[in-house]
C-alpha cells in the first residue's frame, strides 16, 4: 500500500499569542523532514520572528530577529531534518504574538527512527 501523506506533506497550523517561544512541532517517532515554515503577521504590527531547531538543550537558528511587515508573509522553505526527540519552535519580539504560522513536513515512518 501506498502512503499517500509522504507525498502531500502534513501541514499543521496554529497561532501564537505571546512573545515566549512556542514549540510548534516536536519529531517523536523518527527524523523528520520539514519542508516548509511559513509565519505570517495577522494583526496589523511589525514584530521580530525567531525560528529555531532546539534538542532539549541547544537552540540551532534558522531565522534570527527577522523584521515582519504588517500583514506579510516570512517563509522558510529550505528543507531540513529534525532528529527524533528534538523540536521545532518560533518566538514573536511582540508580547501578543500576533503571527499564525504552518509547518509542513514528511510523515516520519518508525523506519526512520534509527536515522535520528
């Protein structure tokens, strides 16, 4: 049988409403690949966006302080691997958030569970 989600992605989607850094996806069954973040200003402000990649202890940064426009889009779509255990989070510099966000990524297969 074909796994049709490894060719689609799964995206999920949410919201942030503060400025302390929210985990948007955790890697709990294997490595996985993310193919895409996309943050978008949703309330008509100019936050700083933070991404980053963290292993529990470590924060890795894929976008640092980034300057948002009022109603814009920041995408991230350089794939990148996140090791089992490990998360994926995003912080506003604006104390209510204001940034919707999506992260679309590979459906990790048990397989993978070694590789991470």
């Amino acid at each position: 049988m074909t796994d049709f989600s490894v060719l689609a992605g799964i995206s999920e989607y949410g919201k942030i409403s503060n400025n302390t850094t929210t985990t948007i996806y955790t890697a709990s069954i294997g490595t996985t690949r993310v193919r895409s973040v996309i943050c978008c200003e949703n309330a008509g402000s100019t936050p700083n966006l933070t991404l980053e990649v963290n292993d529990g202890t470590n924060s890795y940064y894929k976008r640092k302080a980034v300057a948002m426009t009022a109603g814009s889009e920041t995408i991230f779509n350089e794939p990148f691997y996140v090791p089992q255990g490990w998360t994926v989070k995003i912080t506003s510099s604006d104390a209510a958030g204001k940034i919707d966000w999506t992260i679309t990524y590979d459906a990790p297969s048990r397989a993978a569970a070694g590789r991470g």
